[in-house]
C-alpha cells in the first residue's frame, strides 16, 4: 500500500507542514526537535539521517506518489538492535491504513537489509492510535515510564514496546503482519 524511498533534505519543509504546534512537534519527537521547527534543525536530522547510524524514509502512495508519511530507524549495529522513532504521517492520510504500512515496510527494512534482531520503540501512553498501529503489528510492551517527564503543563508517560526478528517472521507468515 506504501512504497518506502529514502528521505531527502528537501523532505523536511513537507514534515514541518505536517506538525501544526509545540505539542504536536513534542509528540512525533520527544524533546529531539524544538518549537518553532526550522531550516537548521531539519538539515542536522537530513544530515543524521545520511549516517549509518539512521536510516530515514518517506512513505509514498504509489498510486499518485504522493508522500504519506515518515519513519526512522536508529540502528545499535553492536547490539544488532534499533530504535524505531520519528513516526509521522501526513494530516490528510490519516486513519487510512498507511501508518500500518509504512511500518510495516521500516521493519522489513529493519529485520532484511540491515539485519537488525531486535527493534524497539516509544510511544506516549495517551496515543491510543499509534499503540494499536504497534500491537497490531506485533510489538509488545515492555514497560511504561510513568510520569517520566512534563511538557505542556502536564505529565507524560512513556510505552517502551519491541519486537524481535523471529516474531516478526512468525507473523510474516501466518499473514499477520
């Protein structure tokens, strides 16, 4: 449903037309962005982004190659592990299913060509919608921080999920995922 390309410099002015306030900036990035997402911040995670150390994609409809979303994967090498964050996707293509695909297609990313074993993540506890996208992939929890930081007049709690390669291809084949 998606085709994954990787992300380009010029890909950061359409993400920051995807991130309408603080609070949204702080929810698709922790605290690795800050409000007002500019030029330079974009170039410094195009120029991460270009490393081994994450790789960066946009998902794209194929059927008028319009871009729908972004995710990343910060890759341990060492620990044959990543952390996949940055997830986002695009305002108008909410709720349709490409959220689901896009990272779909990241872990079979993750789990083929970079070979990872293991793939994390974390998630605010209160983004009913992204946890569901997440277990309904496959992902399950292993802890939550509660409280673990205050942003925007409240307190945030934090789902730390993973996935390891074997039941990502236990779910590959049963069609699960």
């Amino acid at each position: 449903m998606v085709e994954l390309r990787e992300f380009e410099p010029a890909d950061g002015r359409l993400l920051a037309t995807w991130v309408d306030g603080p609070v949204e900036l702080w929810r698709w990035s922790g605290k690795n962005f800050s409000w007002p997402l500019d030029e330079q911040q974009l170039a410094a995670y195009a120029a991460e982004s270009a490393t081994p150390l994450r790789r960066s994609w946009m998902a794209v409809d194929p059927r008028d190659g319009r871009a729908v979303g972004h995710a990343s994967v910060r890759v341990d090498a060492a620990a044959a592990g990543g952390r996949l964050g940055r997830v986002l996707v695009a305002p108008e293509a909410r709720g349709k299913g490409f959220g689901a695909a896009m990272v779909a297609g990241v872990l079979t990313r993750a789990f083929g060509e970079l070979g990872l074993e293991r793939v994390e993540l974390g998630v605010w506890d209160d983004n009913a919608a992204a946890v569901r996208l997440y277990e309904g992939l496959g992902f399950v929890c292993d802890h939550v921080l509660r409280d673990v930081t205050q942003h925007a007049g409240r307190s945030w709690s934090a789902m730390q999920m993973s996935m390891r390669r074997s039941s990502w291809e236990a779910g590959a084949s049963s069609g699960l995922s």
